[in-house]
C-alpha cells in the first residue's frame, strides 16, 4: 500500500507538472515598459514579445522558467510557480556596468569612486569594425587622446596617450590585462570579441602602479564565464576597406609645364620651352602618343579602390555552480591595398577563461590565451612606396606596351616595388599568456581573504626579409631596344637578413584583503607584494650573394668572409613592489581613499634603485545629505579630488654604466685585434621621473536622465631625462667621435615639464512610452603643457625657445603672403635672391632683413591640445543604431611634398602655383628641389604648417535582432544582423592627406575608411 500510495503521488506530481496555464504580465525598465522584450520557456521552444506597453502573454507549465532577454538590459530568469500575471523589472545594462568598475587590484562602486576613471564597455568596442583595438577608443570618453598614425595591415594601431603629452621623454600608458602589468602582447592585437570592459586611470588613482603610472593605466578585463547553459556565440565579419585621402596628382601636361617654369626661373633668358616644346606639351595634353608622352596615374597604377577584411569568432560561455568557463577562437584577415601586392595580415587567437570554486573559500582561475600574427610584406618598406608613388614622374610609363615595367623614378617603380618581384617580408610573431590566480577566505575574521596570481608571459617574433634582384626597362630609341636595370637584392644577386627576438615576462603578486561593514561604516583595505622579471634575447643575420633566389636560406648564401654579418644581444630586468590601499566610507556619503606603492627597480643603481609613490582621494555626495532633500531635481552630487605622486621608469637600461663597444680595429703582433671604445659615460644617479598629479571633480545625475562630470587636472613632471646642453660648454672636449648625434656625456634627469586641463561629460538616457530607448552624450578634453625646464641652449632667442611654450612645436618662419609685382619685393624685406613668386616671409624682429632671427615657434605641435567626442545611440523593436563623432583642434601638421625635379606635385600646389601666367596663384613659385627651395626646406616656414583639425565620423552602427519567436524552430537563441563603418568621412581643412598623418612629406600608409557587414548567431 505504501508503494502504492508513493506511486500515486508521483503521478499526481507529474500531472501538475505537466499542467499549462498562460502566463501574462508587464515588463517594466527603470519604471516604464520596455516593449521588445524576447520571453521564452527555457529548454523549450515557445517564446513570444512584449508589445508596446510592454505586456506579454505565453504558455508555459508550472515549474517552467521564463527567460527575459532584452539588447539595453541584463538578461532575468523568473520560475513559473502558478498562474497569477507577473511583473517584471530589467536592469539597464549601462546601470550595472556602470555600478561596478575596474580599479587598480580591485572592483569599486562607481557611487563611492573619488578618483578619474573612465570607462568603456566590450559591447561598444565591438561596434567598430576596426579589428585594432586601439582604434576603437577615439572619442568614447574624456582624457583619452588616440591618433591612429597609419592604415597599413599589421601595424595599424593609435598612438594612445592619457591627457596628452606630459613629458618629453616616453608618454607610452600602461598596459594591464587581467591584472597583469604590462602583459606582453599589450592592447591592439587583443580580440576585441573577447573584452568586457576597459577602464582608464587617469590620475592619482594610478598611483597603485607606483613607478609605472605617470602616464595613466588602461585596465583590461576579459570576458569570464557565467552560470548557465553553455552559450555558443558566433560572429562574423565581412569588411571593405579604402583610404580616407589620397592626394591628387599633377598630370603630365601640368607637369611637363612646371619642369619648363622651372628652367625659365634659373635662365630666363632661354624662355619657357627650355625641357619640353610646345609641340610635346600639346602631346601630353592630348594623349596623341601615349608610349613617348604618357599621362600616367601612378597611384592608380599602384593602388587598388579598395581592400577586404574579415574576422570570424566563436565562443562557449557558461557552467555550474562550481566551475564556470570562457571560451573562444578567433581569426582575422586583412589585405593590403597594393594591386598584385603581397601585403596582408592574418591572426589567430584563442582564450580560455576558467573559473572555479574549490570549496566555499577556495576558489582558482586559469586564464590562458595565446596568438598567431602574421605580417607578408614587400621588402620595400610603406613609406618608401608611397614615396615613390608620389614622386613618379606622370610623364613616364609604369609599363611599356609589351608588359615591361618601367624604371620609375630613380630606378624605383611602385607598381614593382608592392609585388613579390623583389622578394618578401615575413614577420610571424607568436604571444602565449598565462595566469594562475587564486584566492582564499581566511576563517574565524569575517572579511579577510588572501589572493594572488602567477603569469607567465612570452612572445616568440621572426622576421624574414628575402631581397631578390628583378628588372626593369627603358626604351633606346635609338636602337628601339629595351635597356635592362636589375634593381632589388645586393649587387644583382639576391640578400637574406633574419632576425629572431623572443621575450618573457614572469608575474607573482600575493595579497590579503579586508572588506567590512560596521553598521554606516563601511572599510575595505589591502597589502600586497609583487614581483616579475623581464628577458629579452635578439640575433640578426644577413648573408649577401647568393648563387641562386631559389634557395632563401642562411646556410645558401655567398661563401666570402664580406657575405656573412651576425649581431646578437639580450638583457634582462626585475621588479619589486610593495603596495597598499585602503578606502573608507561613512553612508556612501563621506569618502576618502589613501594608497601607496614602493617600487624597487633594477634598471637604476643601487641606492636609487627604490622609490615611494602615495595618493589620497576624497569624495562627498552632497545629494545624501539630509539638508539636500529639497532639490529634487538632482539626483546625485558628488564632489571629489585627489593628488599623489606617480613614476615613469620607462627609460633605457644600463644607463648607470659606461658604455663600451668594439668600433675600432688595431694591428697587434701582425694580428687584427678588436679595440675598446667608450661611446657613453655614465650618469650614477639616474632614477624615474615624478609626476605629481592634482585632480578636481564633480560628478551628477540630474532630471533623472542627464549625467555630467567635469574634471580641472594639473601635473608637474620633474626629473626628466634630459640631454645638457647649455650648461655643458662645446670646449669640453667631451664628444662622442664615432657618433655626432649620440653625446658622450648622459642624459641627467633635469627635465620638467607642466601639464593642465579640463575634462567635461554630459549625457542623456531616456526610454519612450513607445519603447524607443536613446541615448546622446559628449565630451571634451582640454589639456595643454609647458616646457619648464630642458638646459635650452642659452643663445636661443626668447620666442624661439621650447622652454615655456607646448612640446613638439616647430620653428617656422612666418609667411604673410606671396611676391606678386615688382613693387611687392620693393615694399617688403626679402632675401637676396628672392622673386616673384616667392612667398614673404616676416621680419619679425624689425632689423629690415630676414634671417634665422626671424624664424618663431609654432602655437601647437601634432597632438591635440582638444579632443572631443559625440555619441549617439538608440534601439527600438529590435533595431539599433549607434554614432560616433570624434574631433580634435589646437593641432598642427607640417608637410612639405617632395617635389620639383626630383618628384611630381600635389595638383592643389601644380594647378595654384603661382607663375608668370597665373599671377594670382595661391601658392608659390615651384623649384628645383622643394626640401632646399627658399619656398621650402631652405626656410622652413608656416605656409607647409596644416591645422590639422577634424571631425571625424569615426564609427556608425545599425543592426537588427530577430524576434525569437522567428528562431525557435531552429534552435537559435539569438540572430543580429548589422553593417556598420569606420572613418566613413571626415571635415577638416587638410586638403592632400589624412589628418591624423605624421610624416613631414606626407608620405605613409594611409587610414582606412571601412565599410562593414556582419552577423552575430547565438545558439
């Protein structure tokens, strides 16, 4: 009977189990309804949407769970217990990532922050199709200033820096992935699938890094497992790429009429046909004899209209209770855009996150991830092909009827020069990271635990450069023959150079915490121990003369002594660091942070080797005050500052040394013996630089929707590594003989440097009674310095010194028109041999002659003293759209193209040069050589100097999610469609190159503009 009875009551259960009611309810988000919302019964395929008042109605069986899924909140399960309609409340996603953020060794409520931390979230970074990491963080949020310098495959990342310039020495960030300072590897190559925030340490906040922090940290964060059923997410990306800008070329008819102006200008006498007659003008213009008198595009002939890219990635995600994982696989696909070009990066990677709880106290994590990067490249280098692009000639072919290839210019032909004809470069490079972490919750004192790591970090890098000798033509008309060159290679026979660079890192950290509350008050507090250790190991070969291109290997090349050439060289260092924070708050009211690190550092002398590095914070939320109650219209106040002292010690190694090399041979006993040369003297004292940092902010949430945060910040940067010279006479005799431009003597740390500004933010979130949820924000950053200090030659003129104005300002003559008429170079001081056409350049010191007294420094240098940033976003019945706008000013540029006789022009300067027939012209007269022109490089001067101002559509995306209810018979949790693009156009007033270039003759790879269509599959 009891059997019986049991055997019953599981039928009972089962029946009830197996019964189906129709559950119906709202969704609501931070207190309206939130339409669009994806419900379905787990491990089931019904599913249905809430409509636009946010209401729902689904079948489902009691004891069923339901699953809530929405793109702007966190996904919430809700178990099934009867019938009765449910309300339902969603977290904003940007509330809860916000709620929590990455700091120094830690997490912290964004509520009780009193540091400047800036945040991004992975969701955003991958919304650019830019697979450069880097690239992805322009003009998201305040104090980051990222110029991306090149679009070249491989090595098309942003020069990243924090608030600008703040020391003449390296202003390189520091880099923390998963805790681990300065992980090999670094930022850009990361698979930005695999990020789930990035958080940027702007100022003494940093000071938890000590000796590595003075130039702001950037803190990484890996995507970790979460509780659930594995999640398998799939995306795919496919990608088409173009310049920005190129700059237009003269054609050959202008060209062939500038070279004549050129001869007219020497010896006016000969008249204007001096190097072409009209008759072969006319056929330039016509293209009546296209061999003898081309007009040759040669960036046409070279460049492609367009370049692919595309980048696959999959991930597991989930776990039990116990042990929870991430998982993923990553591969990228970039082609150059050279026509019949070798140059392409490809990348493989893959990452698996680990987290597991041993007991309730124990808990373990392995994170383990690893990369291929492969980089193919002509053995000609980017800047000298686009060099050569710009400097061909329009008047000679690229190939000759029959196929051949022209010699170019000088024997340089960048239709060649991109191909395999010359050989290749194959630069593999393979990064391994490792962390062991663990951590323990110490019994019998509530809030003590201990944790700590173990990485171990090494990339193996090989280059292969293989130079083959190839040929290239040109036509004798007198014998109508094709004369041979053999260009490429070493002396008409093939060169090998191999180069091999391997590096390790190896990282322990311990440390023990304590967090508690006592009633208002709330404590947290840590000490730790950190220590890692820095090898790196380089050999370089060359061999010359090989028999044959056909066997590209060391052991194959040219058998005497002058053929073979080896170098080597490896050095390594260590770290020791002893550190601690703790942080205090009373309500989440009153605040205060006190942190301090002591760095001990091999790269210095014994008794500099340590150093000390604190800051305090302090923060009041004046809106939980009692007597605040009133204003309701802000929602929270938050005023906070903080000030520490920060270290760079990212200087080169062994400079407490003498240093030695062997340059010189001696005869000895009939014996060539090697000689022993002092090149450097040492400096006994050489430590880090200081910053001492100062930051002022408010942070508030007003009208329930509006955010905003302003920031005053100031630096001082001292101890500098600077070079003397005022104070080191030239008749000390103490000169380096083998290299003029290397001193003998050391750099000391004399240097300073100031730095201030203002950071601001302001945004708005606000969902619709429609559902149609939004989003606009802005930033802005201001920051400027100001060399005090850098031993400036004393004889220097006071608005020609460096000290006292921005870094990386040039000295320029000041341009204040062009030579028009004869009663122009009358009315005007000039140089002796100026004429019309030339430009004016100022007397700026009055002594009625122009000379180098008058040359002054420019107001700005080529980072931004401004940067700012517009993002908008929004999403409505599964459609988003995301837009950001990035902006810079207060930036300058200079670029003289290489022209004249030795290169072809810029047609804005070819079709508005000033000439005897077009007298009007907007720029000067052309010349000879325009790097030793009087217009040019002879007098450096400010009409070459481009305000390199912008605003930039730097990433647009819209896509689109498929209602689930659409999916379920396919067992696909989840289908987003998308097309989104990257520098799609650009305002500014550079007219020939992309602004964010740095050559000064405009010669680079250029920045893509990428056009991009993707999927993204959840199973």
């Amino acid at each position: 009977m009891i059997g019986f009875g049991f055997l019953l009551l599981l039928l009972f259960a089962g029946s009830a189990q197996a019964q189906q009611t129709v559950v119906t309810g709202k969704v609501t988000g931070d207190g309206e309804a939130v339409p669009g919302v994806t419900i379905r019964v787990k491990n089931k395929t019904a599913g249905t949407l809430t409509d636009g008042e946010g209401k729902f109605s689904i079948t489902a069986s009691i004891g069923d769970t339901l699953i809530f899924n929405h793109l702007s909140y966190n996904m919430l399960t809700i178990p099934v217990k009867n019938g009765s309609p449910l309300t339902i409340s969603l977290e904003s996603l940007s509330k809860t990532v916000n709620e929590v953020v990455v700091v120094g060794y830690g997490t912290q409520k964004k509520a009780t922050l009193t540091g400047s931390i800036s945040l991004v979230k992975g969701a955003d970074i991958v919304q650019s199709p830019q697979p450069n990491v880097s690239n992805a963080l322009t003009g998201r949020f305040s104090g980051i200033i990222a110029n991306n310098r090149s679009g070249e495959p491989g090595y098309d990342g942003s020069r990243i820096t924090i608030r600008g310039l703040a020391t003449t020495g390296n202003n390189d960030v520091l880099i923390v992935v998963d805790g681990v300072p300065g992980q090999i590897g670094g930022l850009e190559r990361l698979d930005p699938n695999d990020i789930e925030s990035i958080s940027v340490l702007k100022d003494a906040s940093a000071a938890v890094y000590g000796s590595r922090a003075a130039n702001g940290v950037m803190l990484i964060t890996t995507k970790r497992g979460k509780t659930g059923k594995p999640i398998i997410n799939y995306s795919f990306n496919q990608g088409f790429s173009s310049p920005t800008r190129l700059p237009k070329m003269a054609d050959a008819a202008t060209y062939a009429q500038i070279r004549n102006e050129i001869q007219y200008y020497t010896n006016k006498a000969g008249g204007m046909n001096q190097f072409y007659t009209e008759e072969q003008l006319q056929k330039f213009r016509d293209g009546s004899d296209p061999v003898n008198y081309p007009n040759t595009n040669w960036r046409k002939a070279t460049l492609k209209n367009m370049a692919t890219q595309n980048q696959h990635s999959l991930s597991v995600n989930g776990g039990g209770e116990n042990v929870r994982y991430y998982v993923s696989l990553g591969m990228l696909g970039q082609n150059g855009l050279y026509k019949n070009g070798v140059t392409k990066y490809n990348q493989y990677n893959f990452r698996s996150n680990i987290d597991a709880d041993i007991t309730k106290r124990l808990k373990v994590s392995l994170y383990v991830s690893g990369r291929e990067e492969d980089r193919l490249f002509p053995t000609t280098g980017a800047g000298d092909i686009f060099r050569s692009i710009y400097r061909a000639y329009p008047t000679v072919l690229d190939r000759y009827p029959n196929g051949l290839p022209t010699t170019g210019i000088e024997n340089n032909n960048p239709v060649m020069q991109v191909t395999d004809a010359g050989g290749t470069n194959r630069n593999p490079t393979q990064v391994f990271n490792g962390i062991l972490k663990g951590s323990y919750a110490i019994p019998g004192v509530e809030g003590l635990s201990l944790d700590g790591y173990l990485s171990a970090d090494k990339s193996w890098t090989f280059g292969k450069s293989f130079s083959t000798p190839y040929k290239e033509y040109t036509f004798n008309k007198t014998t109508q023959a094709y004369d041979k060159t053999v260009v490429g290679g070493s002396n008409g026979k093939a060169s090998l150079l191999e180069q091999h660079q391997n590096m390790s890192l190896i990282t322990s950290n311990i440390k023990l915490n304590y967090a508690r509350r006592f009633g208002q008050h709330n404590v947290s507090a840590f000490v730790g121990y950190e220590q890692s250790k820095t090898a790196r190991d380089s050999l370089s070969a060359t061999r010359l003369n090989f028999p044959t291109p056909q066997t590209p290997e060391l052991s194959q090349g040219g058998s005497a002594a002058t053929d073979k050439n080896n170098s080597g060289t490896s050095y390594s260092f260590t770290r020791k660091s002893y550190f601690g924070r703790i942080a205090y708050d009373y309500m989440e009211k009153y605040l205060l942070e006190v942190q301090a690190r002591v760095d001990g550092s091999s790269t210095f002398p014994k008794g500099e080797q340590y150093g000390f590095f604190p800051s305090v914070s302090a923060g009041w939320r004046i809106s939980k005050e009692d007597w605040f109650a009133p204003v309701k219209f802000i929602n929270d106040l938050k005023l906070r500052g903080s000030y520490g002292t920060l270290g760079n010690d990212n200087v080169g190694l062994f400079q407490y040394f003498d240093n030695y090399s062997f340059l010189n041979q001696y005869v000895l006993g009939g014996q060539i013996q090697p000689g022993l040369d002092l090149t450097k003297l040492a400096n006994p004292h050489i430590t880090w630089e200081i910053a001492k940092k100062m930051d002022l902010g408010l942070n508030a949430v007003f009208l329930e929707h509006f955010s905003l945060e302003f920031i005053y910040f100031q630096q001082k940067r001292s101890k500098i590594l600077t070079q003397r010279n005022a104070s080191l006479p030239q008749t000390s005799g103490i000169v380096n003989p083998f290299d003029k431009n290397n001193p003998l003597v050391p750099a000391e740390n004399i240097g300073k440097v100031n730095s201030n500004g203002i950071e601001a933010t302001l945004g708005y979130d606000n969902t619709t009674n429609g559902g149609f949820h939004y989003n606009i924000s802005g930033n802005i950053t201001y920051a400027k310095n100001k060399i005090i200090f850098m031993d400036e030659a004393a004889g220097a003129l006071p608005y020609q010194r460096e000290t006292g104005g921005p870094m990386n300002t040039e000295l320029l003559y000041n341009v204040i028109g062009i030579f028009r008429t004869a009663d122009d170079l009358k009315n005007h001081v000039h140089l002796p041999n100026a004429q019309l056409g030339d430009l004016i350049y100022q007397d700026y010191n009055n002594d009625q002659k122009i000379d180098a007294n008058d040359a002054v420094r420019s107001k700005y240098g080529n980072i931004p003293e401004i940067t700012y940033g517009i993002i908008l976003g929004g999403d409505y019945k599964g459609f988003d759209l995301s837009v950001l706008l990035a902006g810079q000013s207060h930036v300058s540029q200079y670029v003289l193209p290489e022209s004249g006789t030795i290169g072809n022009f810029y047609s804005s300067w070819a079709d508005n040069r000033w000439s005897p027939s077009n007298t009007g012209g907007s720029y000067p007269r052309v010349d000879e050589r325009a790097s030793s022109s009087i217009n040019g490089g002879l007098y450096k001067n400010n009409f070459w100097l481009n305000d390199a101002s912008f605003l930039r559509l730097k990433n647009i995306s819209l896509g689109y999610t498929i209602p689930a209810t659409l999916l379920s018979r396919a067992k696909i949790g989840g289908l987003r469609v998308y097309v989104n693009a990257f520098n799609l156009f650009t305002i500014t007033k550079v007219k020939d190159y992309d602004p964010e270039g740095f050559s000064n003759s405009g010669q680079f790879y250029p920045q893509q503009r990428i056009v991009n269509v993707g999927v993204n599959v959840k199973f």
